[in-house]
C-alpha cells in the first residue's frame, strides 16, 4: 500500500454546512488526492453531519475514511482516533468549521522536506470577525525552534506534523482535558522537533467563526478547566526546560495570555470561589515567575501578576473592569511623567496603602513611537530631511529630539542637531484628540563632507534613525517606512565632488522594512551598471568629420561636465569631449576628429573614477576626410585593430596618392 503524503484528520461534531467547505478544500488540494488520506471522526452528530459526510465520501470515492463514535465531549478524542489509523508520513488537524487554501499542504509538505523539519506553521486567515494569529507570521523561517521565535503563541494543533515524532514520543491529546488540549499536544510536539518551519508567504489556514459560535476550539468552559490544564502546562515546561532564558520565553505566554483569561472568567465567579481560584493560580504560576521574567512582560501584566503573588482579590477585580473599559476606549491611558520614567495611570498608582512597585506601571519601554518622513532629498553632497517624531502620549516640552547616523558594518555613531519645527495639530486623529504634539517637528542637512565632526563620512551603509526626545525620555527609532507619498524609495545615486575626490551617494529604502540608508561608496549601489553605451558608433548626420557616441545614463545627479570620453594616443597625449543631454537619460558625445593629431587613438568614457571602455569601430566605417592648410587628412577605423575602440589620425601622402592614380 502505497504510503501517503498526508494524513488530514477532522474532527466533526454538528459541522453543517461548514462541513462541506472544509472536506472540498482538502479533496481538491494541489497536492493530488492519490498524497492524501483523509480521515473524518464524526463525534456523535445530530445536524445532518452523518449524512454529509456519506455523500462526500461518495463524491470522492477512495478519499474519505469515516469513523463514527458516541459525544465525547471534545475534540481530543477524535483526533486520538484519526491519529491511531493515520498512514501519511505528515498529519494535519483541520477543525470541520475551518478549510485550507489550494496549495497549502503542497507547500508545507515541501517546506518540511526542504527544512528536514517536523513542524511547519501555515499562516492562519481569521474569516467572519475570528482573529487569527499573527505575530508569527510575518515572514517565511525556512527552520526555526520554538525558544527563538514566536511559534509559542499559537499552540493549536492546526498545523502539519512529522507523524514519526508523534509516534516517537507516544503524543496524543489528553482525553480528560475539555480545553487546553491543544496546549499539551503542540507545547510538546515543539520542544521535541529537530526543527520547525513557519509558511508565512501564502494563506494556508482560513480560520471561520460559526455563527452559532459552536467552534469546538472557542469553548471556553469557565474556571475549572483551567485550573486542570494550566498546571499541567506549566510541570510540561518545568519539565523539559531547565531555569533560563528558554524557560522563560515559555513562561511568558502563559504569565500573560492564560493568566488574562483566567481572569476574565474569575468576576463571573462568587466571592468564596474567587478567593479559592486565585489561591490556586497564585500557586500555580509561582514555579515560573521570577523578578527577572518583568523585562519581558507589560506593565499591565506585571500589574496582575503582582496582585496575583499577593492575592489581593478587590485590586483585581478592580483591574479587570478597569481594563474592559480600556479596551472599549478610543483613548489611550494617559501617562505621568517622572525622573525620565512613563507610568501609566493604572489603578492605584502612587497608592501608599497598596504600596505596588512602580515597575508595574513603568511603560517608559512601551511608548508608541510616531514618525514620519515629509522630504528626503540629496543635493550635491548635503542630504536635506524633514518630518516630525514624538512619543505618544508623551507632550513635546522640553524636545532634544537628533538626528542619527549608524554605520551598519563598523556601528559608528553620529548624532546631528535637528531644528525642531512646530506641528500644529499633529495628533487630533489619535486618542480623540486627547493628546497633541504641538512641536514634533524636525528638519537637517546632513553634508557628507563634514557630518563626522568636521570630517568626510567614510565610505559604508549610514542607516538613518531618530533618537527622539521630550521631557527627558528618548527612544531610538528608524525613520522612512512611514514618508510622504513623493519619497519613492527607490535607489537614488548621486556622484558628487569632495575635498576628496569623486564619491557615491545612494538614497535608498530598505526591504522590506523601508528605512532611510546612505549607501557611501558603492556598498550595494554601483556606478558602472548605471552607465552604458551604444554599441553603434557613427559620423554625425549633420557633420561627417565629428565620431558620434551614444549612451545611456541612469544616475540621479552627477556634476556637470563630469561625464567625458577621453582619448589617448602612443605617447599618452589626451583630449576630452564632454557628453550632452539627448532625451531622457541618453546622451551623446561628439568627438571632431580635425581637432586630433596624427596617430592612434584609444579610448573610454569616464565619469571621476569610472571608466568603460568605448565600443569598437565598425570595420566598414567609411573614413572621414577635411583638409588642414591645403593638406588633405583622414580618419578611419585603426588597420588591424582586433578588439576595443582604435581611430587612426594621419595625412594624406600626397606622392603615393599621386602614384596611384598615374597607374596604368
């Protein structure tokens, strides 16, 4: 029997009409369907899903394996049974409310393979006001783990797995859990994997809130199920994941996420069962938290966990209330500004009675940062900027807002005054208009004959960046992904004279993040394919004895009179001839051959320290003749030139001419 690609399990209770989608997505996979087994557990439906189920099996006869069973109450179950008949070398879990985009198991199949990975990630689409993950998803990870990037917080089991690593580690869904399954599965699955890949670059998962709500995997279930699953979480931390930095980026999600929600559900509860419940989640989270974990987490979170720790019920019944209005608020929380710190005005700041840390309300880290780029524009060897910048909610007194310039590869640092401009009204489309930024502005020249104290910025990538300032908070940001709609960001190269010599400057937007760096000295941008002639060399239509050169020119700037073809003979004599505009970015170079002496010439075109070579003369290039006092002199291409440019100068031997045409 012939192995399959994949194994697609669902699990299916009361799933009509989402059914019909979902098992259509997966039978018409680009994959093939002889790649496919696809296993259906009905979970004791009463809705018509038997039925459904029947037809499309029907339908696509040979595809469908169907297994039916009594409720069990969750959807562990009937994975477990999909699971235990799977044949495919990969598994994926599909819920029978959601359905896959047409390639998305070709592609994770292949990921994995390419990777040797035994978990891989398909970006998740929220369909029907469901919110999908996202934080993981913003670019493709060929192979990743679960300590060095986000995959943590997305433990549903909607994903493609090795199915020898579930069978290796005997992985199952733990049956008598009637939420927090998934945790357990996936939690382990990731911290077992040779590696994991995440497919960010195409919509694999459509991710559909029922209008019934009835997803299986948004049942909630109150307290009780979490006070049962949430223990067992964390000892499957605690287990595999020794005191650390990994241990740590564990803790985080479930410090947060879990915690949250659990006390959502703790104000639905009676003061006695409060009390109890948050006894028991106080001791339950207390293996992972530690002073340290706070650099990782929000102010709010520390906030609950800090009432947490200490049990105090009111304090956060009163947060959660707080923190619902919040979330129905147009306005941000307001913050109080204190030796150089922002905190937020949470509940029972400077409260002498609760005596909380201020780290639970220090946001100073958390300040939205607002930028925006209105010009960028290089003249000559000065770059002009101008913009605006400001914390939010942080007022603009006192600004100290620079400019700064890093060098990517050595990290030098140039810091540059700004002029702070005014910004009336800046801010009235935020927060209600709560909060404004009166004096956000910016404007500088940065001249890159004297940036560096004085001195010529050295050749190198010059990333461009804020270090914006206001009542004694900086924050550091790179500036040019949010700019005006003229500021293109495409490579713009400027070759421009210095004290030093020719240089190159570049203005250019990085991908895909599209921040301002100057690239100095050709780091990625080059001249020379940016310059280019025309094969075709030819005498003036308007005057046979001037050689004509065309070219192409695609630099933004260059100084003028700078773009030459110069010309040498034997013994190194030169001349110029300086190229002219024709259309667009071509030009033409005109070079009157009666203005040369006698001999050979060879040449190039050349801009400063850039040079290409000219193209060579057409052997049938008919000569060009005058006559300099009396003396009839010519030009053609140079006898036994074999390759390059070669222009033979000379006069006319009067006698053999003569010799010539006396002969018989």
């Amino acid at each position: 029997m012939v192995t399959p690609a994949v194994t697609v399990i669902i699990a299916a209770y009361n799933a009509m009409p989402y059914l019909t989608r979902c098992i259509t997505s997966v039978a018409e996979q680009s994959i093939g369907q002889e790649a496919l087994q696809v296993i259906v557990v009905d979970d004791g439906s009463t809705d018509g899903t038997a039925e459904e189920l029947e037809r499309l099996a029907g339908a696509y006869p040979g595809l469908i394996s169907i297994f039916k069973q009594k409720n069990s109450g969750g959807p562990s179950t009937p994975r477990n049974v999909g699971l235990d008949h799977a044949r495919g070398r990969f598994v994926f879990f599909l819920d029978a409310d959601d359905y896959l985009g047409p390639e998305a198991l070709e592609r994770m199949v292949r990921m994995a393979e390419k990777n040797d990975t035994d978990v891989v990630l398909g970006k998740m689409v929220g369909v029907g006001g469901r919110e999908a993950p996202t934080s993981m998803f913003r670019r493709d990870q060929p192979k990743t783990d679960v300590f060095s990037s986000r995959i943590y917080w997305t433990l549903n089991p909607m994903k493609l797995f090795r199915r020898e690593l579930l069978e290796r580690h005997g992985l199952r869904f733990p049956a008598d859990l009637s939420i927090g399954e998934d945790q357990l599965f996936v939690g382990s699955a990731y911290l077992h994997a040779a590696g994991v890949s995440v497919l960010a670059s195409y919509d694999c998962l459509y991710w559909v809130q029922r209008e019934d709500e009835g997803n299986i995997t948004l049942r909630t279930g109150g307290l009780e199920p979490r006070l049962r699953f949430l223990p067992r979480v964390i000892d499957m931390i605690l287990e595999n994941v020794s005191p650390g930095p990994r241990r740590d980026h564990l803790a985080h999600r479930h410090l947060t996420v879990e915690v949250q929600q659990f006390l959502d559900h703790l104000v639905l509860e009676s003061r006695s069962r409060q009390e109890k419940a948050l006894a028991s989640l106080a001791e339950t989270i207390a293996p992972l938290w530690h002073e340290g974990l706070n650099d990782r987490l929000s102010a709010m979170a520390r906030l609950r966990l800090h009432l947490v720790r200490h049990r105090m019920l009111d304090e956060l019944l009163e947060l959660v209330r707080f923190e619902k209005e919040l979330a129905q608020s147009k306005v941000s929380t307001p913050v109080v500004i204190r030796d150089g710190r922002a905190l937020a005005r949470y509940p029972f700041l400077h409260d002498p009675v609760r005596a909380i840390p201020g780290s639970c309300y220090d946001v100073t880290t958390q300040l939205g940062v607002r930028h925006h780029v209105n010009s960028a524009e290089l003249r000559g060897t000065a770059l002009h900027l101008a913009g605006h910048g400001y914390l939010h909610r942080v007022g603009t007194e006192a600004v100290t807002t620079k400019l700064l310039l890093r060098e990517r590869g050595s990290d030098t640092r140039i810091l540059l005054p700004v002029a702070h401009t005014a910004t009336p009204g800046l801010g009235t489309d935020e927060d209600e208009g709560v909060y404004t930024y009166e004096r956000a502005g910016f404007e500088v020249t940065v001249d890159i004959s004297t940036a560096a104290n004085g001195s010529p910025l050295d050749d190198g990538l010059w990333d461009i960046s804020l270090v914006i300032g206001a009542q004694g908070i900086t924050r550091e940001v790179r500036i040019g992904s949010k700019r005006a709609a003229d500021i293109s960001g495409r490579p713009t190269t400027h070759v421009v004279h210095t004290a030093d010599g020719t240089r190159a400057v570049t203005l250019y937007t990085t991908q895909p993040h599209g921040n301002l760096t100057l690239d100095i000295g050709e780091q990625k941008h080059k001249v020379l394919p940016q310059l280019s002639l025309h094969d075709t060399v030819r005498w003036a239509s308007d005057s046979p004895t001037e050689l004509e050169f065309t070219g192409r020119c695609t630099l933004a700037a260059y100084p003028e009179g700078a773009l030459i073809v110069n010309l040498e003979i034997e013994d190194h004599s030169r001349v110029a001839f300086q190229a002219s505009a024709s259309s667009g970015q071509e030009f033409v170079v005109r070079v009157p051959v009666t203005e040369l002496c006698v001999g050979t010439w060879r040449g190039e075109l050349r801009l400063g320290n850039w040079a290409l070579p000219l193209p060579q003369l057409p052997k049938d290039l008919a000569p060009a003749k005058w006559r300099r006092r009396v003396i009839p002199w010519y030009a053609k291409p140079a006898p036994g030139a074999c390759e390059g440019f070669a222009l033979q100068v000379a006069k006319t031997d009067l006698v053999k001419a003569v010799t010539r045409r006396l002969r018989p």
